[in-house]
C-alpha cells in the first residue's frame, strides 16, 4: 500500500512539473532572448492575462478581471 501511495505522489508531481511546462511553451522567446509584446495604440478588446505596450500612452497595460489597468513602477 506504501508503496502504491508513493508512485501516486510521484505521478502527481510529475503532472503538476507538465502542466507548468504547457503554459511555458506557450510563451516564445526570439533567440536573440528579447521578448517584445504586443504594441497597440489603444486597449485592444478585453482578454484576461493579456498584456500589450500602448503607444499612445507610452504605457504598458494588462487585462485584469475584463478590465485594462496601467503597469505601474513605483
């Protein structure tokens, strides 16, 4: 029974190590290692997680709950 418990664990883990690597390789890097986002002149429609630079405002936005919010610095 230990021993059932104890590969249980490790398959768990191991699917909890996968399911943060799906989300990673979402994201791509360009191999000279700069990431740029999207640049737009004005909020783009609401998606959640979804950050652009605004050229407008010289400013980067997220979306946050259906709602654009400034990136602060400070």
């Amino acid at each position: 029974m230990e021993e059932l418990i104890k590969i249980f664990t490790e398959l768990k883990q191991r699917i909890e190590l996968l399911e943060r690597l799906i989300a990673l390789s979402k994201i791509v890097i360009p191999t000279d290692g700069k990431l740029v986002v999207d640049l737009q002149t004005a909020d783009p429609s609401p998606e959640n997680g979804r950050i652009y630079y605004n050229t407008t405002l010289h400013k980067f936005r997220v979306c946050e709950n259906g709602v654009w919010k400034t990136i602060t610095t400070t």
